[in-house]
C-alpha cells in the first residue's frame, strides 16, 4: 500500500493529542463500523479525564558509595507519554531498602522551584552490600509497583575493626551448601576460642541456627541446603556470644550462576498460529536471574527437526516455523556451561488471528496473520502509546503501512481486536526519533591543576526555531574511584524503556549507544520478548477501567476518625491540629461518620502534631472521645526479580582506591585505639541515679528475653515484679491505691495498652514512693507509679481520650551539596586534604531562552581524570544527556 493511500483512506481523525513536545493529527475512512468506534474512543477519552500517567526517574551523583557519606539525587517526574515535566504530583518518594528488602529509610521530596531534589545520609554503620532505591509518587502506584523507578548502588564500609570476618561456600554433589567463616583480628591473627552464633537466612519459613567455637586457624563450619538457589536475598550472619571482643556480621549467598537455566518462547502476536510462516522469539536467563547464550534445535512429535535455534544477545534470539495442527514441539536448547534441556513450545492453535511487523525504511508495515472460518469480524489494528490512543484501522487487507513520522518516539502498543471487542493479538514496537534537541558540554581548557576554577558551558542546540529552555542536573566523579557504566539504565533509556517493560532489563543503555541495523535488529528482540501491561487494553475498550485506588498528592493532610464516647455524638465535634515547630493551628469538625480532615498542610518532616477531640460543657472546653489517625502506607518491596550485580575487575581496583580515602569522606577520620578500660556506672547505677533506689528498670533487651513471642503491653504489666492485678486495676504489693500508669509521659489505660506490643516498648520502670510522687502528673503518686516508653524513630500516634499526639513522614528539608571555594590563597593553600570522590553536584542547572548557560567548581587534590554527566529534559519533553571527560593532571 502506498503511502497516499493510507493517509486518505484508511485513517479516522479519532482526537489531536498535544503535548508540550509533539503533536499527532490523525486521518479519517468511511468504512469503520461506529458500534466499535465509540467504545475504544470513548476509553481512552475517559483515561485522558483522569490526571496523565507519571514517570520518574533519578539522577544520581554516583552508584557506588561509601558509609557515612551522602547520597545526592534528583528527580525527574513527567508524564508517561510526551514526558512532558508538567506532571500534577507535588511530592516524591524515596526509599532506600538493603539486600534483605530491609527498609533503611524513606525521604518524602517536596517540589521547591519546579524540581525534586533531595539527599540520603548514610550511617556510618551501614552494612556494606548491595542497595536499591526506589522512587515514586502516590499516584504512579495505580499502575503497579513494576514501574516504579529502582536502581540498584553499590555501599561499601571501610571502618576498621577489631575483627575482621570472611566468607566462603562449597557446594557438593549432594546438593549441601558448606559455610566457611574465619575470624582475624586488626593484626591479621586468627581469633581462637571464639563462640559463634550462626543464623542461615534463606526464606520467611526456612531460618537455621547454629553455634560454633572457632578453631586456632580462627575457622568455623556449618552446613545447609537451598531449594532455591537464584534468590538474592538470602544471607548468613554471625556474632560473637559472650566474648570480650565485639563482632558482627551478615554475608548475603551469591544467586548461584550454576548449569541450570530456562528457556521461554513468544511467538509474535502472542498466537502459535497452524499453518502460517510465524516469527518465534526467546529468551534464556541462568540460575542467577542473567541472561545465557544459548544453541539448539526443534523437534516435532520427538523426531523430525523442523528448525535450529542460536541465541544472538543476552539470551535472546528468533526462528521462523509453520506450526502444524495436532503437532507437538519440543526445543532441546544446550547453554554455555554444555547442560542440555527440553522446552516445550506453546501448543498450536489451529484457528485465530495475529499481527506481526516489519521496518522498510521510514514505514512500520503491520501484518495480519489469520486463520479460520467463523472468527469474529471485522478485526481492528488499535495503536497506543501508554493513555494516548494514536489511530484505529479497520482491517480490509493483509498488511498497511505506517509512517512512522506520524508516530512518537519511544514504545508503541499494536493491539488486534475482534468484532466482539476482544484483543486476540498484540506486539510492542519501539520507534526511534532523531532528537529535536540536544545538550552539548564544553570546558574551559584541556587540563587543570590542584585546586582550580573548572568552567563549563553548556550550550542547548536544536533543529527547529522553537523557543525551548532546560532542566538539568549535573555529576563530576573521581575516575580513580568512581566508575561509570556506559550500558548501565540513564535518563533517556529509562524514560523511554525500562519504565515501560516489566521485569529486569539487561545493559538497557546498550540500545542507545547506535542507531544501526544490528542495535535495532536487538532492541525489537527485546520488544517480542519482555511484558507490558501498564493497563488492561480489554478493559478500556469494554469501559471497564479500574478506578484509581491510589490518589494524587498535591499537597499534604492528616485525615482520621473521632470515635465519640457513650451518648456522645460525632457529627460538628471540633477536631484541632497544633504543631509548636513550625507553628501550624488548624481546625476541622467531624462529620456523621467521626470522619475529619485537615487539608493544605505544609509541615517538614520531623513535625509532630497534638490532635485534640474538644466538649463543651458549661464550665469548660475539654479532651473528649478518642480519635485514630489514618496511617501512611507504602507499597511493599520485593527485589527477587532484580538479580545481584556482578561486580568487574574494574569495581575492585576502584573499591581498593577507594579505601584509601575513608578517612575524609563519610564521617571523618577513625582511628582504632588499642583496648582500654572505662571505670564508670553501669546502667543499673544509672537507673538509679536517674529514677531512685526503689526503682525497678526494665529494658527492650530483658523483655525480649522474658517474652520473645510478641505479648500486649497490658499482660507485661500484670506481670510485672511487684505488681498485682485486681478488678481491671493495677497495685503496687502492699497498696490500696491504683497504680499511674504513663505511656511516652501521658497517662494510658490497660485497655490502650492492649494496643501496644512488646517489640515497640524501650523500657518500663516502677516507681514507689517519692520517687513516684516525682513522676506523678496530678495523681499523687501515692499507689505507685509504671512508666512505659516507646522506641523513637517512628509515627508515635497514641490513642489516648481526646488528645493524641502524631508524627506524620514530612517532606526532607533542603540541603546543598558542599563547594569548596579556592579564590582565597591561605585556603588554597591550606594543607587540609581534598579528597571528594563526587567532586560537582549541581541540581539545579536551568537553561532559559538563550541556550546557554555555565557552572563553575574547584577540582580537587588527587592526581586523575573526572567524568561528567549532564541529564535533563526541555520544556518541550525532549529528553538529553551529555557524558564527558575532564582532566586533572600533576602540579
């Protein structure tokens, strides 16, 4: 079909979707049937009244860190289609969660002056591991959690230590695992005699424990069996019970890169259709979640070989065949470790429809394969791109043509649709665009020395005479110990692949370092072999879109319930919200159901509020009823999908340079000191001090050895020392008075306490005499009195009559990356080292209508080259990147 022809004839104008950065026309026929034209229009009319779909993604200043330092980011959030930077959510979040999916923290970002940029302080404690961050907005979590941003750096932890542990496992030929772990002390000394508590972490329901003694070569064993050996989160730790040095340590198990691996098939169109020439794609992933090179051969029925299959990048390859009806297929497929295996092929079906594609040049051309006397006509070609729907074509021919200028840049969805409404067959398509925009990166001069002013200019070229201005950030690293990987997720991949697939994606930069025959050849490999769903197509068409369970945060509340007492009422009960830093007064009244909010709040994190439930009586205005806070909830975090990163000889050589500069950056300097004893109170003479003679102190390391099954705080109470528990009340042994009860200095009862667990308690203390009377808040103190405190750290909502006080997660407070400045000669010349391995982090890199703009920092001391890296977007949705190179050379 000719190009004429399809723009004029076989076309319907269905809406012009504009966006900042393209806009679509579409073309009209005569011939489509209006019983199917309303439904899928009307869908995604319908997504298109809802706010657009996001994406985000982050810059970091580096992937791989040391503990104590900081993680500098920023984030960019668009729409899913355009990536227009106009997207409605105000807030981001981001988390940080170790190997174990073991969250370390979550920062909340607030937008301040059009951009999202943030910071996350490592403690200097850290275990060193892998860790993934993951960013996302409360709206992005209605398309689920596989297309949230995830990232996956690298934290090493270079303090010294009195011990030193090692690890290594042997597996044999009957399946066990054997653990060896030595133990040497800061001089290189095996450490003998040690006890050792051994815990083998392989899944919720399969934990071991095991104790060991350390031999004279400072040597421990132990032995265990995986069932599933290419998760990545299992681990070992160890710790030192009653010894005089302190150890411990948690070593994740490798995911096993043994023989084993699949073998998965997808037939284009997602149909094995009998009788016509069908396009097989493949993928082939080892035991350790990576991609293996593959080679084989299909059987029909057990004998006859039909066709040959090689993989040809990362596992993936494809084969032409004519499936035969009543026939069975078999692969037997051999991986580069010379195990050999038997995949079936999806069975054949012997009546359907599919599409398949070809590129000729500056055309897409859709095919239609089908087969089969009383399928359900007419068939329509429907073409998306996420909640933007491009054309639908009536099928009256085999094949059309589709100029792909008329389509955007980025992954297309062609689905084929029955006449009863049903998608039978859909193939994703990846269209690559020559950029409207790029960024260009220019230094002052070729080299620099110790301490110098670096300039950069930065310059926004473009082929058109649109007016157009960026956002940016940009990264200046330490070659010696920070490297960056070229085929490793960016900003342009990210947004334009990765946040659109499901699952892991191997070296997705690779698709974008050429735009030649081959790259391409495998980027459509990949578009046959890896999922999308970022929504049901079905559902759209039949107007059956799930409602979004997640909304858009545009600005921050505290929403709850009033719970009034006997005879009480809830409707018009004046709820307050008071916070003392920074000053916030708010007031809301409860409706009929006890429901309150308070709405356009603007509260860092850190702020804690005092909610209060008021009555008037008529003498006075006092706390009554209860209330309950809804309480944040975040989405679940699973890495089993994210295979562990292979560490390069090039990783190791950084990491060893690395080390030589813990001391300034991460915490500052640390130095071992020999063993030294401190005369001192222990914390029984501090408990006294503190609470009296009288007192008993119970803290979170003896309740957990008293009730290591989880109790409520009530029945910790009635079991307290001298304590009795008579008609609802608490005694002190000997008393006639009621006990005070305080829950973090409020007062509480036995019933809130049911509410509080064993786990969530730091310490209780009972009181007797003055000294009760001195903790006492109006009672006296004269029948004793119990405090309970809680572990800091978290929301410490409490439900007490009338008055709660809650801690909400509040946006992260700006902070900015430090500059040195040298134009003074006494700090140039200081003799103070400079050893910043991120040496430039700039969030905030604005280009206007100029097209130019310039940085400026200071290189640091150490003799090596810095690699640059600028990432941004245009007003306009144009998505950019520039990676260069700066030299620091001797004095």
């Amino acid at each position: 079909m000719i190009y004429g022809n399809f723009l004029t004839t076989n076309m319907k104008p269905l809406f012009c979707y504009f966006i900042v950065c393209f806009s679509l026309s579409f073309f009209s026929s005569k011939t489509f049937s209006q019983d199917f034209e309303d439904p899928i229009t009307s869908g995604f009319q319908k997504m298109q009244e809802r706010p657009p779909m996001e994406k985000l993604y982050l810059h970091l200043d580096k992937t791989t860190y040391s503990s104590g330092s900081t993680i500098w980011f920023k984030g960019y959030l668009v729409t899913a289609t355009g990536h227009a930077p106009f997207a409605w959510s105000r807030f981001i979040y981001v988390e940080l969660f170790d190997q174990s999916e073991k969250l370390v923290t979550r920062q909340k970002i607030k937008q301040l002056d059009g951009i999202f940029s943030g910071h996350i302080k490592l403690e200097t404690a850290l275990q060193e591991g892998e860790y993934t961050i993951r960013a996302y907005t409360t709206w992005m979590l209605n398309n689920g959690a596989d297309f949230l941003f995830q990232k996956v750096i690298r934290i090493v932890n270079f303090q010294p230590s009195d011990v030193v542990s090692e690890i290594d496992y042997e597996t044999g030929e009957d399946g066990k695992t054997t653990a060896s772990v030595w133990f040497v002390d800061r001089f290189g000394n095996a450490v003998e005699g040690a006890s050792v508590v051994c815990k083998v972490n392989l899944d919720e329901n399969q934990v071991e424990t095991f104790k060991r003694k350390t031999g004279a070569d400072g040597k421990i064993q132990f032995d265990f069996v995986r069932e599933n050996k290419g998760l990545n989160n299992q681990f070992v730790e160890v710790a030192f019970e009653n010894s005089s040095a302190v150890h411990a340590n948690k070593f994740f198990i490798p995911s096993s890169d043994g023989e084993d691996f699949d073998l998965q098939f997808f037939p284009e169109g997602g149909v094995f259709l009998a009788g016509k020439e069908t396009h097989v794609a493949f993928k082939a992933i080892a035991q350790d979640g990576y991609s293996t090179e593959v080679s084989g051969y299909i059987l029909q029925n057990g004998t006859d070989t039909v066709s040959f299959l090689t993989s040809e990048h990362r596992g993936m390859g494809a084969f032409t065949m004519k499936p035969l009806v009543g026939v069975e297929y078999a692969a037997f497929a051999t991986n580069s470790k010379g195990q050999t295996k038997r995949f079936d092929l999806p069975p054949v079906v012997s009546e359907g429809a599919a599409l398949s594609v070809k590129w000729l040049g500056d055309f897409l051309q859709v095919q239609i394969r089908a087969r089969g006397e009383n399928l359900p006509k007419p068939f329509y070609i429907v073409a998306h791109s996420c909640e933007v729907l491009l054309f639908t074509q009536l099928v009256e021919q085999l094949h059309y043509n589709i100029p792909t200028e008329i389509l955007p840049e980025g992954m297309i969805h062609l689905v084929l649709v029955d006449g009863n409404q049903n998608p039978v067959s859909s193939r994703l398509v990846f269209v690559k665009k020559q950029p409207a925009a790029r960024v260009s990166v220019q230094a002052d001069q070729p080299n620099y020395r110790r301490r110098e002013e670096v300039t950069l200019s930065i310059n926004l070229q473009q082929t058109d005479t649109l007016l157009r201005t960026g956002d940016f950030s940009l990264s200046v690293t330490d070659d010696l110990v920070v490297e960056t990987d070229s085929l490793a997720d960016h900003i342009y991949s990210n947004l334009l692949l990765t946040s659109d697939l499901k699952g892991h994606i191997e070296d997705p930069a690779f698709y974008f370092l050429n735009d030649d025959d081959r790259t391409n050849y495998y980027l459509d490999l990949l578009m046959l072999t890896q999922g999308w769903q970022r929504f049901d197509i079905g559902d759209v068409i039949n107007n059956q879109l799930e409602k979004p369970r997640h909304f858009l945060e545009v600005g921050q509340t505290i929403s709850g319930t009033y719970e009034a007492t006997i005879l009480g009422k809830r409707e018009g009960v004046p709820i307050t919200a008071l916070a003392v830093e920074p000053l916030i007064s708010v007031s809301a009244e409860a409706d009929e159901s006890g429901r309150f909010l308070f709405n356009e709040l603007d509260f860092p994190d850190s702020t804690v509020f005092t909610i209060q439930s008021q009555k008037y009586t008529k003498i006075r205005q006092e706390p009554a009823g209860f209330i309950e806070i809804d309480q944040d909830s975040f989405p679940s975090f699973s890495n089993l999908n994210q295979p562990s990163a292979r560490a390069s000889s090039a990783s190791e050589r950084l990491l060893r340079n690395a080390q030589q500069r813990m001391f300034f950056e991460g915490g500052g300097r640390t130095i071992l000191l020999d063993e030294f004893v401190v005369t001192g109170a222990d914390q029984r003479t501090k408990d006294m001090m503190e609470y009296g003679i009288s007192s008993t102190v119970i803290d979170a390391k003896a309740l957990a050895e008293q009730f290591p099954v989880e109790q409520m705080a009530d029945f910790i109470v009635k079991t307290l020392p001298g304590v009795r528990y008579t008609n609802d009340q608490i005694f002190m042994r000997g008393g006639s008075t009621p006990a005070e009860i305080y829950l973090d200095e409020m007062n509480a009862d036995l019933s809130f306490l049911s509410t509080i667990g064993s786990s969530e308690i730091e310490k209780i203390v009972v009181l007797n005499g003055a000294n009760a009377a001195f903790y006492s808040q109006g009672g006296g103190g004269m029948g004793g009195v119990i405090l309970i405190n809680t572990k800091a750290g978290g929301s410490f909502e409490r439900k007490l009559a009338g008055v709660i006080q809650y801690m909400p997660l509040g946006y992260q407070k700006p902070a900015e990356f430090y500059v040195p400045k040298y134009e003074v000669d006494s700090i140039r010349t200081s003799n103070e080292p400079d050893m910043r391995s991120t040496v430039y982090w700039n969030p905030k890199v604005n280009i206007d209508e100029s097209g130019t703009t310039t940085v400026k920092f200071y290189t640091a001391d150490p003799n090596t080259s810095y690699s640059y890296i600028l990432e941004g977007i245009t007003n306009r949705g144009e998505i950019c990147r520039y990676k260069g190179k700066l030299s620091r050379t001797a004095e």
